[in-house]
C-alpha cells in the first residue's frame, strides 16, 4: 500500500539545494499536475533499463501504454532481453469489485514457468492502489516460493509526477534488492551509476575510459543493469549520480547506511566528461589513479580536438536555443559551446535550482516559459538553430531555423567524447539542411 510518510519524506529530501528556501523540496501534486508524466510512470522509466527482469504492471491495459518503450535504454544482456515486450495483469471491473491479488498470483506464476527472469518487478498503479490489492503478501509469498527477487513497487501515479516516481522506484531498490548478496571480491574503486539509464548508449562511450584508469563499474541504476549486481551495491566505494538528481535520495540513505559518499556529474561535453573523471577520481585521493586519470583525459581532449576542427569552422558564428529538462538544461549548453556554438538562451523550466544555478554559469537567458519564449528569442537574436524535444519542431519550422531532437528520442548518444562528435555532426547536418528554410514557405502554386 502507498506510504503517505514516505512520500513526506522523500518530498522533503534533506539533499536538495532548494530544501533550505522552500518547506517541500519538490511540489506536492496539484489536480492534473501529472498529465506530463505520473509517478507510476516515473518509476517505471527509472527501473526499465534492467533486462534480466520481467517487468509487471498491475493494472488495467491502458497504464503499460504510459511508459513503455519510450526510451533507446540500449542493454549489452544476451540471453533474453525482458524490456522488449510489456507484461500487465490486465485488471477489469471484475477485478476492481472482487480484488486482483488472484490475477496477480497467476501472472507471477506464468512469468517464471515461461520467461525464467532473474527477478520480477511488480508496479502498483492507481487503481489497484485505490481498490487495497494486497501485493506485499503475495510478492513475498512468491518470492519464498520461485527463491527469485520479487520486488514490489509502490508508485501510483496519483501520489505525484514522474521525478517522485523515479525516487520511490529507487527505495523499492534499496530495501528490497540492495545488501541482499555479498561479492567475491571488494575492489577498492568499485563504483555504482546512479541514474544513468544508457540512453542511445550513453553509458558506454564513457564506463571503457574509466576502466582504463582503474575505476570499476559495480552496479548501474539501472542503464544496462543487473539485478545481481545492483544487489551487491552496498560494497561500492562511491556512489555516482550521473543524470537524475530525484535519485539524490537514494545516494543519501546509501551514505547513511554503507558509508558510501557520492558525487553529482554530467558526460556531456568536453569540459564537463574531464571534470566528471576528475571528481570521481579525485573522491578516492589515491595519486596514481589521479595521475592515470590525467593522462587518459590530456590524450582523449588532444584527439578530440583535431577531430573538432571542421565542425567549429562551420558553427563560428552561429546561435543556438536549448529547450530541453533537467541537468540537460546546462550540460548540453556546455557541449554546445565545447564544439563552437554561441547558446542564447536555455530552458529552465523542469530544472532543480541547483540546475537553475549551475545553467546562470554557462548561458545569460534561463527561460522559464519556453513554449513562448523560444520564439521570440529566436526573431531577436537571429537564432541559427533550435536543440529540443519533438513538440519544439514546430516552432523550427515556422521561425525557419535548423532543428535538432536532443531529448530521450534521440537516436544516437550525445554522452563523453565520442558522443561530441556525434553531436557536432547532427548539429552540422541540421545547420545544413535546406529543408529548414523552404519547410515553411508558401506553396509555390499559391
């Protein structure tokens, strides 16, 4: 069932920077406030990348639909990736009078004779929160049986948006898988990815350079994850949160409960993937990795660079608009300026106040109202190109300027150095497309 004080607490997360200005860290949910995206949802996008788990809706079919498929969360698992094909209990009206603890039951079963997962997570949704189905009883009972994780998530959209959604997937994770297996061995610079879901990749093109340096991935929540792995967290020297802040809440408790200290990063961009390097490094005060680290960055920028070259040539000169959420709001702008880019303005609209602080840094105009913003910046600043989600394309396209999708629909990863030349080439391959310039002219038989 939902734990109201839970969710006080994990609104009122004590790690937030805007904690210490505002009563609740995070907006309590107002009525059609999760139209954009509900806990249910949220939690379910924050645990997906795990692909050695059947992930299981209790719900009616139409939840599944919410958050399924909609990200590339690239995984590396051979024997039977589970996220290819969504799994609900199909809950209907029966169900609501007479209860679905039954259909569930039956639903776990079918699972391990047929799909024979390495765990089972199990999402509460709204209307089998709202009708008391009692899944703890039969999740345990389950997991005693089949001796497999089952895990039981509560985050019916109802209770909030998508970023509480994500932070009650990760308490589900802490008390139910993390601690729960010892490894053979303990390395002394095991790391865990916190919030890093392998969109695109992303992931990979960075977890090989820290690998050089000595750095060890001990577990991934949950880009390209194991659930073996994330049960074995707790032996990590330090957390790393790579993308989602909501997730601050679990670094936290970790802290409290293993001694695991954590540091916040971003891989986007050259500036930022050798600070990210160096702040995880620099975590474990050991000099020889400190001094590996500096080599492998002074020899990857060098490369990179050269590669650069044309690409700042092409963009000398031109603007760019960033819309986009998140820690992206600041970290793409810093990427953007990394291949020769001038950034007008960047959307501040779904950042922390943390990202808010860390975005003044790089760009002067935080919009706050980007839907009515980026317009009119785009007319008086003589803007070249706008970076955001599908929905903005329209703006592009009227105003007559280049457009690329840098949100999770993006096709190739952004992420370390490599993803900058990836980035580099979408952008040229935008500024140069003529399609932008005629897209919104007249019919010429008119």
């Amino acid at each position: 069932m939902v734990n109201k004080k839970l969710i006080r607490e994990l609104l009122n997360e004590s790690s937030c920077t805007h904690n210490k200005t505002k009563k609740s860290s995070c907006d309590k949910p107002k009525p059609g406030a999760t139209s954009g995206g509900c806990a249910f949802e949220g939690s379910q996008i924050s645990l997906f990348p795990f692909a050695d788990v059947v992930h299981l809706v209790h719900s009616p079919a139409t939840c599944i639909g919410a958050s399924w498929e909609t990200r590339q969360t690239l995984t590396s698992y051979e024997k039977q990736n589970n996220t290819l094909t969504g799994y609900t209990t199909d809950v209907n009206t029966n169900d609501v009078i007479f209860g679905g603890t039954k259909k569930l039951e039956d639903s776990i079963e079918y699972i391990v004779k047929h799909k024979n997962p390495k765990s089972i997570f199990v999402y509460e949704t709204c209307v089998t929160a709202m009708i008391g189905d009692d899944m703890d009883n039969v999740c345990s009972r389950m997991e005693e049986k089949h001796k497999i994780p089952v895990v039981v998530i509560h985050s019916p959209g109802f209770v909030g948006g998508k970023n509480l959604g994500s932070r009650l997937g990760a308490e589900s994770v802490f008390h139910q898988l993390i601690g729960t297996k010892e490894p053979k061995e303990i390395h002394p610079f095991g790391i865990n990815l916190i919030g890093e879901y392998n969109v695109t990749g992303d992931m990979w093109q960075y977890i090989s350079i820290l690998e050089k340096i000595g750095i060890k991935i001990i577990s991934t929540l949950a880009g390209d994850g194991r659930v073996e792995n994330i049960q074995m967290a707790h032996r990590a020297k330090l957390n790393v949160i790579v993308c989602a802040k909501s997730l601050i809440s679990l670094t936290r408790k970790m802290q409290e409960k293993y001694q695991i200290p954590y540091v916040s990063v971003s891989f986007y961009g050259k500036r930022d993937t050798s600070n990210a390097i160096r702040s995880i490094v620099n975590a474990f005060g050991d000099e020889n990795l400190s001094k590996k680290a500096e080599e492998i960055i002074k020899a990857e920028e060098s490369k990179l660079e050269e590669k650069l070259i044309p690409y700042k040539k092409l963009f000398k000169g031109k603007k760019a608009i960033l819309n986009t959420g998140g820690n992206k709001s600041w970290s793409i702008a810093s990427a953007l300026q990394d291949i020769g880019l001038e950034v007008v303005a960047t959307s501040v609209k779904k950042a922390t106040l943390e990202d808010k602080e860390i975005a003044s840094k790089y760009v002067d105009i935080l919009m706050t109202n980007p839907g009515v913003e980026q317009a009119k910046l785009i007319d008086e600043h003589n803007v070249d190109i706008l970076l955001a989600g599908g929905r903005s394309l329209y703006t592009a396209i009227k105003k007559k300027v280049a457009f690329v999708d840098v949100n999770q629909e993006k096709k190739v990863s952004y992420g370390a150095y490599n993803g900058l030349i990836n980035l580099a080439k979408d952008v040229s391959y935008a500024v140069n497309n003529r399609v932008f310039k005629i897209v919104g002219s007249p019919e010429p038989w008119n």
